[in-house]
C-alpha cells in the first residue's frame, strides 16, 4: 500500500475509515474538509446529528468560518437517514433516484464553477451496514464509484467497528474503495 496524506485526495479518492469512536472520526473528517476548503473547494457531510455536530466543532477548532461556509453553500450538512430515504426503494438503493439525489446535489454545491473537487463525508452505509442492510451498503458503495465516472469529487466513508467485530468482510468493504484511511489521518491505497 502506498501512503498519502488527506491533502493528496483527488478526484478518483473513495477512502474508507473504520473508526472505533465518533471523535477520532470528527477529526478525521475535519482535516479532510478543511484541507479541501483550504484549497478552495466545497464540502458536504452526510451524516447522523451528532457526528454533524462534532465534525462542526472540530471544524471551529481549525478557525474554520462554518457559518460563512453554510452560508455560502460551500459546506452543505445533511442527515444521513434523511438522504436514504430520497433514494431508497423496498430497503435497497435505487440506482436513479440515488444519480438523481446526488447529481443534484453536487451540481447545486459547484454552482458552475470549474475544477470543483467536492470532499464529501458520507454515513449512510455505515447507517445501512449497522441496522443489518449490508447488501444494500454494499450496493451503496458501487453507486458512488459509478457516479465518480461522471463527477468530481473525493469521498471518505465511515464505519463504526462495533458491527464489524461480528459480521465484516474487511476485504469485501476494502475492494470498492480506493484509500483505507488510519487513525492519524493518513491514507494508504487500497492494492
């Protein structure tokens, strides 16, 4: 595997974090979308409320303007559970409804502008994966690599270890995902 820092994602970057607490993965999180901010890039989270509220607080502690960037739609937060249900059709997600909600999205984040790498952190596989649905988070995932064909954009995924200790294929989750990020933030390429 080679190693990178966060800063060195880029468009084809689809990183996995399994993370044993919310806080060691709102500084994780925070550090990918301030780099991108820092660069100028948008960000979106789409995660469960309190992992939106850390990743905010760990956000200030960077001296990041979180406010200006909601304002100006350069930080977008979703929930998790609410984004699944625009695209979920009898417990798996819909390969139309999920291009639809997405693509929309990122087009609204972008705003027209030119060379825009959106970092998005996403929970819901992790909520699909930890409420039994590991089929559909799997599906989850294809759908991402498949919309990264058509848009820009670098995404880090969270899995909570409590459910993998039981039931994970590591390998199986590593293998649509191209970074596997560890405990200080730094990625290593999925061989």
């Amino acid at each position: 595997m080679k190693e990178t820092s966060g800063s060195a994602c880029g468009p084809e970057y689809h990183a996995v974090r399994f993370y044993e607490s919310d806080r060691a993965l709102s500084r994780i999180v925070a550090q990918f979308l301030h780099e991108g901010f820092e660069a100028g890039n948008p960000g979106i989270v789409v995660a469960k409320p309190a992992q939106r509220g850390a990743i905010v607080r760990e956000l200030s502690k960077r001296s990041v303007d979180v406010a200006q960037l909601l304002r100006s739609n350069d930080l977008v937060l979703l929930d998790a559970k609410d984004t699944l249900s625009t695209f979920m059709t009898n417990g798996k997600p819909d390969a139309g409804k999920f291009k639809d909600t997405m693509c929309d999205l990122i087009t609204s984040v972008c705003r027209g502008r030119a060379d825009c790498t959106i970092r998005i952190y996403g929970q819901m596989v992790d909520v699909l994966w930890q409420t039994g649905k590991h089929d559909a988070a799997i599906r989850l995932e294809m759908l991402w690599n498949q919309l990264a064909n058509t848009h820009t954009f670098s995404l880090l995924c969270g899995y909570a270890m409590g459910p993998f200790y039981k039931s994970a294929n590591f390998a199986d989750i590593c293998s649509h995902h191209t970074h596997i990020v560890s405990a200080d933030g730094c990625a290593a390429a999925v061989a």
